[in-house]
C-alpha cells in the first residue's frame, strides 16, 4: 500500500511538471548577483503586481505565455531601482548585480534588442535625474538650489523627449516604439504624435498600444485658460459616481494628483488651508487622482486630510481624464469660474493663496 501511494504522488507530480512545460511559452532563466536567498522577485505589468517568485542561490525562474511581446517590470522586493523587459514566448535570460537592477542584460528577445537600443540612448540622462530627484528631495533645500537643479533636469527631460520622438520615427512599427509613444503621448503636441501615429503600418495601430494612442486623440482637449472647462466623471472612494459639473461653487479648483507624487504631497497643506479658508465663500475642489493602488490612494486622502471630492479611476495615467487635458506632468490644477471657464492653472502655494485673496477679498470690501 504504501508503494502504491508512492507511485500515485509521483505519477501525480510527473502530470502537473508535464501540463507546467506544456502550457508555458516563455522560460527566464535569471541571475540576481549578490541577492540573499529567499529575496522576492516581483514581476509587474501596467504598474501592477502580477506575479512573483523566490531568488535561491541568485537564481530564479519566471515561466508563461503571452499572446504578443509584452513589457512587464522586474524589481527586488526592499530593493531601489526596477528593469522594463519585453518578454516574448521564447527562453531568455536576466542577469543584474542586486545594487543594479536597471542595467539588468537581457537577452533572447527580439523586442528586447531594441529596447536596449532606446535604453542606451537614454540611460544617462535617466542616471542623472535619478541624482537629481535625490538632491530635490531633500529636506531644507534653498529655494534657490532648487529651481537651478530643477532647470538642469527640465533640460534633462527635454533631450529624453527628443530621443524618444527619434527612436519612434527610427523604429516606427516597433512594439517598443508604439508602447513608448502610448506612454509619452501626453507629453507631446497632438500634431507630433499625430505626425508620428501616421508612420506606423496598419498592424501597428491594430495592436493594444495603436488601439490606445488612437483612443486619446479621439478624446483629446487639452483645454487652455478662456476655455470652458471639459467635464469628467469617475468614482468616489465610496464607489459612487462623480462629475466634475455636480460639484457647484463660485470658483473650482480641478486638481490632478497621486499619492505617490511627493511634490503633490507637499502642496497638499495648502490646499488644506486655502479650502478651509474659503470654502464657506463658494471656493471648491475636484481632487482628480493618478493612482493605481486603491489602499494607497485612501490612505493619502485620509492622512492629508483631503475633505473635498475626490476622484479616481485607479488606472494611472491611462485615466481618461489625464488624457482629455493631456497632464504630461502632477500636481497639475485648473481654477474655474461659475461660468465654467479656466482662468487660471498651476496655481501652488503662494501664488494660488494670492489668487484666491483677489478673487474672494474683494467680494467682502
């Protein structure tokens, strides 16, 4: 008897290695150096946890199938830093040192060759704004320092745009291109990618990422200060269904933010304080968020004490909202007026607090 239960559990484990060989399409056979046994791999894809594994003896194993080339994240659970690969239903490998998971090598897929290619070109600038976002970070920094270091990185983004616009004129039917140009869209002038949309084969605009970047210049508005205001809607943190027009006040502050935005967090208080200020004087906000991670989102609303509305599809920046007003960049506001037109944007901290004395002081005199 107890033989035959030895080979059923051995017939039963031989079936389901069997049925795992056969139903996976793609094998990554990775090496994290210097990574302590038992160290989680995570694999994200579209900012999403969406699968992981254990690394034992630096190595680890990722195994499944995928209908087209796709792009998923691989970070070090505890560890800085993250690697963009395209896995495609093939063997491939991974190799990174622990302190260096960006400039992971990867190699076996054809897409991912000409990613490394895009990622040659922008690792320095992306090595720089790394240094420079720490620097920015910290605390106490002088006004001054901040905005020369803020230039420097502008300037910085600016080169990466246009090594982006390159590649995509460069590699105009690459998977690797029309992901980037999904993701940059915002970013640009509805003529440039337009302009870089119509390089790309009928295939190419049939694929997720063509469907995508034609769903947001169709949607697209990007509205300016003396235009009415284009209206949203979206859920509530209780699930309820919200639009930017039931929310009456004699001036409207739209406000686009994430709680993973530090700059975002920081502007906060002001807000706090400017709504706490005017709000019995007719002063509103619509807090409109780029979240992905529900938990996260709450938590910051709770902790901020963000009382207003708020807002969120939980989708990132595939939000049709960020796409119908093309934010590039958060925190990103639109102040408008009980007529519905934009008379201001960007207002942050003194300047939205001396916009709001001029708008709501003078009512009082």
């Amino acid at each position: 008897m107890k033989e035959l239960i030895i080979i059923i559990f051995f017939l039963i484990a031989l079936t389901s290695c069997q049925n795992e060989i056969d139903n996976s399409n793609y094998k990554i056979n990775g090496i994290i150096k210097n990574a302590p046994d038992s160290s989680i791999l995570q694999v994200y894809i579209d900012n999403k946890l969406a699968d992981s594994t254990l690394i034992i003896n630096e190595s680890f194993t990722l195994m499944g199938e995928v209908e087209e080339p796709t792009r998923i994240g691989i970070a070090v659970k505890g560890i800085r830093g993250y690697r963009s690969c395209w896995v495609e239903n093939n063997e491939m490998s991974f190799t990174a040192d622990i302190d260096n998971i960006r400039e992971a090598l990867i190699t076996g897929s054809k897409t991912q060759k000409e990613a490394n290619l895009l990622f040659r070109r922008t690792l320095p600038d992306l090595n720089l704004c790394d240094s420079l976002m720490n620097i920015l970070f910290q605390e106490n920094i002088k006004q001054s320092y901040y905005d020369s270091i803020s230039e420097i990185r502008n300037k910085s983004f600016d080169r990466r745009i246009q090594i982006a616009q390159d590649f995509i004129r460069e590699y105009p039917n690459s998977l690797v291109s029309l992901d980037l140009l999904d993701h940059v869209k915002v970013t640009y002038d509805k003529e440039i990618v337009i302009e870089l949309f119509a390089l790309t084969n009928e295939e190419s605009k049939q694929s997720k990422y063509g469907k995508s970047i034609a769903h947001f210049l169709e949607i697209y508005k990007n509205p300016q200060i003396g235009d009415h205001y284009v209206d949203i809607e979206q859920e509530n943190v209780a699930g309820k269904r919200v639009k930017l027009s039931d929310i009456k006040g004699k001036y409207v502050l739209l406000d686009f933010w994430a709680s993973w935005c530090s700059p975002c967090r920081k502007e906060n208080p002001n807000l706090v304080k400017a709504y706490l200020k005017y709000k019995d004087r007719g002063f509103e906000i619509f807090g409109v968020s780029k979240d992905n991670d529900r938990d996260e989102w709450v938590k910051a609303i709770k902790k901020d004490s963000l009382i207003w509305e708020n807002v969120s599809s939980l989708t990132g920046g595939k939000d049709d909202a960020i796409l119908i007003y093309s934010v590039s960049g958060i925190p990103r506001n639109y102040l408008i007026d009980e007529n519905g037109i934009i008379i201001a944007r960007n207002l942050r901290g003194e300047a939205l607090k001396k916009k709001l004395k001029e708008l709501f002081e003078k009512k009082i005199k």
